[in-house]
C-alpha cells in the first residue's frame, strides 16, 4: 500500500520547477511594484517641492522665486560726448635726409684719418688726410711760372709805352708799335693761364683735407692708413648719414589723399607721432612734410613722408616704427567702447542695458575709431549704458546681471538648496534600487527624507 502511494520520481521534480517558476515571477513582480512606487513617489516629491517652492508667496514673495533661465553676468559702460583725434595708424621706415660717401678727390697716401668710428661729426670737420708732399711742390712750380710770365708781361708794357712816345714823336714805325702791342696781350693771357695753374695747385693742395660736407654719424671705416686712395673709390674714406633731422616713409590709403591735400592746401600742419612696436612710447613728435605723386596700384597707397628733430637720438635710419597721423578732430562725438560695437548681416548694432536689468538690440552708425573708442554718428545717445563684456550669450530682452550685483536670496536657495536636493535624492533613489529584493522596507525609507531639501528650498 505504502509502496503504491508514493509519486514517482519524475512527477516530483515537475513540480518542483513548477513551484520555482512560480516563486520566481512574484519575486520579480515585488521588485517591479518597488521600482514603479519608488519612481512615482520620487515624481510626486518633486512636484511636492515645486508647489512648494511656488507655494502661497508666488514669484519673489515668502514662498520663494520660481525658476527660470541664470542671468548672463555682463560688462557695463556708459556713452560719453567727447572729443576724438581722427587718425591714421601706418607702418614707417626711419631713412637719413642725407647720406654722404666721403671720397677724396686728390689721389695720393692716406696719412691720417680724423674721426672716431660712430661718433658725430661736424660739416667741415677733417676726417681724413693725404699726404700733401707732391701737391706742395706742384703749388711751387705753378707759382714760379706765374711770377715769370708776370715780369715778362711787365716788360713787354714798358716797352709799348716807350714805342708809343717815339711814335708820336715819328721816330718809329707804326708797325713796331702794333707788334709789341700783340705781345703784351699774348703775356696778360700766359699770366692769366700760369693763375689759373697755381689755383689749382693750391685747390689739390687743399683737397688732401678730407672734409665731411654734412654733420652727422660717421659710420665705420672704409680703408687704412697707408694706402693709396683715388677719387674713383667707390667706398670712399668713410660714410657720414645725417641724423638730425630724420625723416619716415610710410604708406597712407589712397582715399585719405583728398584730405591731407586739403590740409596741406589751408597751410595746416598734420602732427605725426614715431611710436615704438607695441605702441606704447612716443619716440618722437614730427609732422607730414610731403606726399608722393602717384598711387602704388599693387597696394593701393601713396608713400608720404614726415620729418622730426630727433634731438633724443631715439631714430635710428633704417628703424621700422608705427606712425600716427593726426589728421584732424571731432567735436562733441558719442564715444563708446570697441567692445561694444557688434556685426550683423544688416548693419551695425549695440546691446543697451536697460533699467530693469534687460537689454535690448539698437542699430547703430559707426563712424571714426581709435585703437579703444569709436564714434556712433546715430542710434545712441550720450548717457545711455551699454554692453561691452558678455554680448555673445545675449539677445533681445535678455535678463542680464551686472559683475558688482549680488544674486537674490531666493535665487541662492533654488539654485542651491535645491539642487542639493534633487541631487542628494536621485542618489537615494539609486540606492534603494540596487538594494536586497527580499527587503522592501530599505528601499521606500530614504524617499521620506527626498522631499525635506524641497520644503526648504520652498521656506
């Protein structure tokens, strides 16, 4: 009896899977419902949270602020009626008004050289000399031929005057009179040309004294003593540039011609400043001396050029310097920052700050600019305050606060309060959804605490 009661073997283990499945589907329908109450309590505590932050005080009253997008933190600056230089900013090379090659213009032994490589000279200072030796017995032998033909010419006027007594007395002949007539004038000419030798005997004498015709620096020298120097050396003895005054070329546009023509016309001086490379320093003050008289067609400018003093020494030929033209003024212009100007397709436009901390787009007209300031000619007025930093996350009617603002209480507690909370309740949230299956009761106890950072934020 016993034997025949008992199930077999194969009907058990069915059952068994059966009873396992079974417990299997209720553990995962209980993690399901678990996952499904937390989310929705999680989604009903915020919303709880969000009430409350918009509760009885509605928007900035007791009960908080409602949120909404961050103000845009930006820069300020007021429109001012002022005075502003129109300039024209270009890049000039610093050339010597003059440069002199000192060659001798005797051929003969360099003797001496009489200037310090580098160093000033003056025009008419000595530089250089030859050897003076066969120039001197040159002056010598041109002398003596001269004082020779000069007492031949006298006697031969003695002799005339003698000639015409006895011809007026018909005690010669008229003949003898003309011949010694034609011999002085052939010696006033012998005497005239034996002059002119000694002259330039004297003058060859005096160029072994290689002077420097302008003052300036001397440069390095070019032969040494002892060598024979000729007039045709091309290098000369030595180069003297002069420094003293100093011009700049540059290069101006073409369509500031008209302008500068004008001012030269009304005999108006144009300053021109020599600045250094950053366009920091002034190294000197100059003014527009003259324009070229044609335009370059590959660059579309006219090369001008101003003189300065250079008493400092500040320019150096060859110096490359940015030149500032002063080509006149404007009176009474509205004058903003650079930064505050923007581009559009449509035109020029400022972003004006208004008095309830919103900005709006104005159109505007640029006119003149320096390297900070530009001029509006319409669309602003004197006064008004516009944007200069933090344009670039702005448009029409943007919220806008300003660096030296303080941000609003509730704002602080929105932003953060309760971010900590949602925060601080998203990781419980992950918590209890990684937790044990078997217990539900961890699971829903860190959902009660998610909803005290919103009260919070609300109070």
């Amino acid at each position: 009896m016993d034997t025949q009661m008992t199930p077999p073997p194969a009907r058990r283990s069915r059952r068994s899977r059966i009873v396992g499945t079974v417990i299997a589907l209720a553990v995962m329908a209980a993690l399901g419902g678990g996952a499904w109450y937390l989310t929705h309590s999680g989604s009903g505590a915020q919303g709880a949270g969000a009430m409350g932050a918009a509760g009885p005080g509605g928007p900035g009253g007791p009960g908080g602020a409602r949120r909404g997008p961050p103000s845009t933190t930006v820069g300020v600056a007021t429109a001012v009626k002022s005075d502003l230089p129109v300039v024209l900013d270009a890049l000039g090379t610093v050339t010597a008004a003059s440069t002199v090659t000192v060659r001798p213009q005797v051929s003969g032994i360099l003797k001496e050289l009489r200037f310090k490589e580098g160093a000033m000279v003056k025009a008419g200072q000595v530089v250089a000399l030859i050897d003076p030796a066969q120039f001197e017995m040159a002056l010598m032998q041109a002398s003596g031929q001269r004082q020779r033909d000069e007492a031949q010419l006298e006697n031969a006027r003695l002799t005339l005057k003698r000639y015409q007594t006895l011809l007026g007395q018909d005690s010669i002949a008229r003949q003898d009179v003309d011949t010694q007539a034609a011999l002085v004038k052939q010696l006033e000419g012998t005497v005239m040309t034996d002059r002119a030798a000694e002259g330039t005997a004297r003058l060859n004498l005096g160029y072994t004294k290689v002077v420097s015709p302008i003052s300036g620096r001397a440069g390095l020298k070019v032969v040494d003593i002892g060598n024979l120097v000729n007039t045709g050396d091309a290098g000369g003895v030595v180069v003297v540039t002069q420094l003293s005054p100093i011009d700049v070329q540059f290069a101006i546009p073409q369509d500031k011609v008209q302008t500068i023509q004008e001012r030269q016309a009304q005999n108006v001086a144009l300053p021109a400043l020599a600045l250094d490379r950053t366009r920091s320093i002034t190294l000197d003050k100059g003014s527009l001396t003259a324009l070229d008289n044609q335009v370059d067609v590959q660059t579309g400018t006219v090369r001008a050029k101003a003189r300065y003093a250079n008493e400092k020494m500040a320019l150096f030929p060859s110096q490359f310097v940015n030149v500032r033209l002063e080509m006149g003024n404007i009176t009474g212009a509205v004058l903003v920052p650079v930064t505050a100007l923007r581009h559009s397709n449509n035109g020029d436009f400022v972003y004006v700050l208004k008095e309830d901390k919103t900005v709006t787009v104005r159109m505007v007209t640029r006119g003149q600019a320096t390297t900070d300031m530009v001029e509006i000619r319409a669309g602003l007025e004197a006064g008004e305050k516009v944007i200069t930093e933090g344009a670039d996350r702005l448009k029409e009617g943007a919220k806008v606060m300003l660096a030296g603002d303080k941000p609003a209480a509730g704002g602080q507690g929105q932003g953060g309060r309760g971010a900590n909370g949602e925060h601080r309740q998203r990781r419980q949230h992950a918590e209890g959804a990684a937790g044990s299956p078997a217990s539900s009761a961890p699971a829903t106890a860190p959902a009660a605490p998610a909803t005290a950072p919103a009260k919070g934020a609300a109070q």
